[in-house]
C-alpha cells in the first residue's frame, strides 16, 4: 500500500500546510507528552495524554507528505498509524505496538475500562519515540 493508494480509497486526502502550521502542532504534540509525565493526574489522563502525541506526530508525518487523513471516515486513527510506514520509515513492529495502543485507547474510552500503568508506561515510552522520530523527520525536510 502506497500513500497514492490510500488517497485513491478515500483514506486520505490532499493536504497543503504552512510551515507555521506544523510548528503549532509540533508544540502541541510536545505538550502533550509533557502532559503524560505529570504524576498527579490519572493513568487514563496521562495515556490519553501520550497517545495524543502520537496521534499528532502521526498526522505530523502525513502532513510533510501532503496528505491527512479523512476524518469523516470511520478509522482515520487507525490509518494515520499505519501510514506511518510509509511517512516516517516506523518499523512495522513498532505499528504492531502503536496500534494495540490505538485499540486500548478505545476500550478506555468507549467502554470505561482502566489503564494499567504498564499501558500507560507503554504509551508514553512510543510517544517518547515517535515525536523524536517526527522532529528529525521535520528538520530533515527544513534542511532539505
């Protein structure tokens, strides 16, 4: 699967962003990582927190691509992670791990159950990870 196929099935759309743009977002992803280490909030607070991150750095990745994801189809979160493959060179084990974090977020969120801090741990350490992973990848394109 290529981008071009994604975009080809409705995944994806076209997407032209500003440089001001992807800095805002970056900030963001980087706050809520931030956010994740604070240890007087919940461990659903601080997953949610970290995957927030992720999420932004995985829309990071298709942005500096010119793409995003269709949000008004049914999941956009699911294929954001998966692009990243293609975006930022993730391993697909690392997607494997990022994804079962995409699904716990579900279940904690539609279904109430808790977060163990294992979980939460996991998270964090991913996002940790990935927006390293999206800074290079923006300083490159800076760069380049």
């Amino acid at each position: 699967m290529t981008l071009q196929n994604l975009l080809a099935i409705r995944r994806l759309q076209t997407h032209r962003v500003d440089p001001a743009a992807l800095l805002k977002l970056l900030e963001a992803a980087r706050r809520n990582l931030a956010d994740s280490h604070i240890d007087v909030v919940s461990d659903e607070n601080r997953f949610d927190a970290a995957y927030k991150c992720i999420m932004q750095c995985a829309m990071l990745g298709l942005w500096v691509h010119g793409y995003r994801t269709a949000t008004s189809q049914p999941g956009h979160h699911q294929t954001a992670i998966q692009s990243l493959v293609l975006t930022m060179d993730v391993p697909q084990a690392d997607v494997i791990v990022l994804d079962a974090l995409r699904r716990q977020r579900n279940v904690s969120d539609y279904e109430g159950d808790p977060v163990t801090v294992a979980a939460r741990a996991a998270c964090a350490e991913q996002a940790i990870r990935l927006l390293a992973r999206t800074e290079s990848l923006l300083e490159r394109k800076r760069a380049g």
